[in-house]
C-alpha cells in the first residue's frame, strides 16, 4: 500500500479545496457578510495549511495500483467533505456538525438532500458555496487534478474510482487530454446555461447556483419552493439542461470531433431519450386533471422526470401529492439515473440495459443449450468481466440498500419515508416521498440515520466499491 501517495494526494485535494472556497469569500465581500467571511478565511487557512504539510514532500515512488487509486480517491472525498462543512459550522449557518458534514456531502455527491427546513436564511456566500461543491463534485475533483496537474500512467486508476459507470476508457490516448476534454465540454455547456438563464431575466447570483446544480445534477435549490416560484421560461431552460447534462459526454465529444456517426451507435444515450419520453407522457396523462391544461401538465411532467432521472433533485411542484401511477414512475426512474460517464447519478441507464440483455441471454440459453450467443452493446461484444462486474454490482447495491434500510428502521419512521430517503441517497437524488418529500427535508432523522444516510451518498457517486475498500481491514495490513 503507497502511503506516502496517498497522503500527498489527500494533501493536494484540501489545497484545491482552499482555492474553491475564494468564489464564497468574493460573494461575502459583495453581500458584506463579515461572520460568513470569517468562517470562510478561516476554512481555507486550516485547508491550505493541512493541504501544504501532507503534500510538501512527493513521494519517491509514485506508483500505485487500482486499490490505491480506490481508497484515494474514497479518503480524498472524505477529507472534502469534512473540511467542506467547517464554513456552515463557523458561520453558525448549520451550527450542528453532523447536519453540516451531512449537507456538504449531500453538495460534493451532486446529492441535493438537505436538512435544511429555511434554506433563504443562509448566508448568501454560505449559499454559493453549498451550489458550488455541486458543480466541483459533478464532474469530480480528480478529473479536474488530472486536467491541470501531471501525474503518472497509474491515474487511470483514479479515473475508475471517481467516474460513474459500468466502464470507464480515455476519449483520447493521454489520460490528462481526456480530463481536459471532459472539463472543456462541462465549463461551456455550465456557461451556456448561465447565459440563458440571465437573458430569462434570472438574477446573476440565481443564475449561477441553479445552474451549478443543474450542470453537477445536484439540485440544491436557493429558495424554499425549489424552482417553483420562476418563471415558466426559466424552468424549460433547467429543464432541458438538466437532461442534457445526464447525457454521456462521450457523446458530446463525438458530437464536436469528426466521429459525429458515432453517437447514433449508442444504445445507452437512445434509450436514455426514450425512457424519459415515455415517463413524460405516461405522468402528463396521468396528472392532466391537476393542472389547468396538458401543456403544463407536460411541462411538470418534464421537468420532474427531468430532475429525477438525472438525479438533480429540482422541483417544480410537490409530485408527492401525484397519483400513485405517477409516484410509483419517479420512484422507479430514481432507480434508473442517468448514462454512465455523465454527471448523473443512480444505477445508470448502461447497466439497466446490460442487465436486460443478460437475461434475454440466460432465456435464450435455455430454448438452445449448445449456442454461444454474444452480449453486445453498441453493436460491440461485451467482455465476460464487463457483465460480471455489473452482476456483482446489483448484489453489492442491493446489501447495502438492505443494510441502509434496517438501519433506517430504528428511528421509527413510516416505511415510505425510510424506502426513499435510501434510495434518494444511494442514487444522488436528493428528495424522495414521504417526510423527505420535496417539500420536506433529512432533519428528520437523528445524527445516525443521517451518518448512514451520508455514507449512500458517498457509496452511490463512487460507485460502491472505493467506500467498501476502506473498511477492508486485509488493506491495511499490505505493506510494500
């Protein structure tokens, strides 16, 4: 186990953490917040300093392999997480630790579950920093390392852990090129949707955290209705934005570069637009008699399914009070989330696919015992380790959705409530039904429900696995 590597990442992690608070300390020298300004200078000093201590001395060797690059990338976004909620604690903005680690982590996994029953009683740097570790978790902190800093051929490794999806590949031969591409195409479509939202008469300030949820699928909202109080305009423009970045954006990459054909070769991103066109119309037929017509029945409908498939976590209205058809889609679509390689969440609409065809496969093997019939996916065969790696991931996903539950339990909530607050969280969802409806929150529960409830939100944005490694104690013992 290189040590040294990984106390010298973690070091550099909590210094770029010290540069993402300064956009928050410009925003409480706008609104003169003195205590949030505090707060913040303080944050970043404990940051700067932690960080510049762990990684003042590079490591001699630099080498590290999948299970260094895991539980990196896993203690990495632990130490954000952590040091991320020192400014709510300070300010005395979320004066309870466990709510403000809760809240931050619930930012950093593009989550959007909140404890948080008055969100407009923040402070408004307070406010943008909650927004802005959505857009920094969205694409990943270590994608975005990669993209600046040179680090070795290992760093593949860290891409694995930290990228959603069944799979991860390089858009181009050079790890760091790929990083780069991938933040290029996330920074211009963020500044794109901040541009719109602006010309649809939204404040700036209103402009950028909405948007920096949507382009993270976070879904932290600055108002206690969510967006349900903008205008119709605004809430199309989030809309199709919110969908748009649930997208792969190996798509996006095909769609600028000369392989254009490429794109209508991918199955993930076809039945991406036709689960959400079939969820859209199904609940627009189903709630038309809640609204004044069926083009606003769609327009709820779209921006809901829009919201939860993406795993973002915005509202327009309370779908908890929908019919059961229509609770029972976006329930079910939670389960669903985004393509995989976007910055969405949920068990991604590839491996939804990938579990179909296996059980076309298993079916068919039966009619005929002696054929070898290929899974293919984007007309290309799937390896052996490709669709047991996503078998074992529905068993993992299943126990620690199971686990999660009976935990749950103790606190003595209503089944509904329990059910979907795991689901809203292990998927980065955000609201669920119940009392962590949309117009509810997670204060409900106590500090070990919400510490578990946490741990999901970290499980569901690492893909599992780099959380379970570092309660492996066999790790610990390997010594190099």
């Amino acid at each position: 186990m290189n040590h040294a590597m990984i106390r010298h990442t973690i070091g550099v992690v909590l210094k770029l953490e010290a540069v993402f608070m300064l956009p928050s300390v410009v925003v409480a020298l706008i609104y003169m917040e003195i205590r949030a300004l505090t707060a913040f200078l303080i944050s970043i000093a404990v940051c700067a300093t932690l960080g510049f201590f762990m990684s003042r001395n590079k490591p001699k060797n630099t080498l590290f392999f999948a299970k260094e690059g895991f539980v990196m990338v896993a203690l990495s976004w632990i130490a954000m997480s952590i040091f991320g909620a020192l400014p709510f604690v300070i300010s005395n903005d979320i004066p309870n630790f466990v709510d403000a680690l809760f809240e931050t982590i619930s930012g950093f996994t593009t989550t959007g579950a909140s404890i948080l029953t008055n969100v407009e009683a923040l402070n408004k740097s307070c406010m943008f920093w909650r927004s802005f570790t959505h857009w920094i978790g969205g694409m990943g902190v270590f994608v975005l390392i990669l993209a600046i800093l040179p680090m070795t051929d290992s760093s593949l490794h860290i891409l694995k852990a930290e990228s959603p999806g069944p799979s991860v590949g390089k858009l181009v031969p050079k790890i760091r090129d790929t990083a780069k591409i991938l933040y290029m195409i996330y920074i211009v479509m963020t500044l794109i949707q901040i541009v719109l939202l602006c010309l649809a008469k939204m404040p700036l300030f209103d402009a950028l955290t909405i948007s920096f949820g949507s382009a993270g699928t976070g879904g932290f909202g600055i108002k206690n209705d969510s967006m349900a109080s903008y205008s119709t305009t605004i809430q199309l423009i989030t809309t199709i934005f919110m969908i748009l970045f649930g997208v792969n954006f190996n798509a996006y990459y095909c769609l600028i570069g000369k392989n254009k054909k490429a794109i209508f070769k991918m199955e993930e991103v076809a039945w991406y637009f036709i689960i959400i066109f079939a969820c859209i119309t199904v609940i627009a037929i189903n709630t038309r008699g809640y609204y004044e017509n069926i083009l606003m029945a769609i327009h709820h409908a779209a921006f809901q399914v829009g919201s939860v498939i993406t795993t973002t976590g915005y509202s327009t209205v309370n779908f908890d009070l929908w019919p059961q058809l229509s609770k029972t889609i976006m329930v079910l679509i939670m389960f669903v989330g985004a393509c995989a390689g976007s910055t969405g969440g949920g068990i991604k609409v590839s491996r939804i696919i990938i579990i179909f065809k296996m059980v076309k496969q298993e079916i068919y093997s039966y009619i005929h015992p002696k054929s070898v019939k290929l899974i293919r996916l984007d007309q290309k065969p799937l390896e052996h380790s490709l669709t047991r790696s996503v078998a074992i991931f529905m068993l993992t996903y299943i126990l620690i959705f199971v686990l999660s539950m009976i935990v749950l339990a103790f606190d003595n909530k209503d089944m509904i409530t329990n059910f979907t607050a795991v689901t809203a969280t292990l998927n980065n969802i955000g609201p669920g039904l119940g009392e962590v409806g949309p117009m509810g929150s997670f204060a409900v529960f106590n500090p070990v429900c919400k510490l578990v409830l946490a741990f999901c939100m970290l499980a569901g944005r690492l893909e599992l696995y780099p959380m379970l490694l570092i309660f492996t104690p066999q790790l610990w013992k390997i010594r190099r």
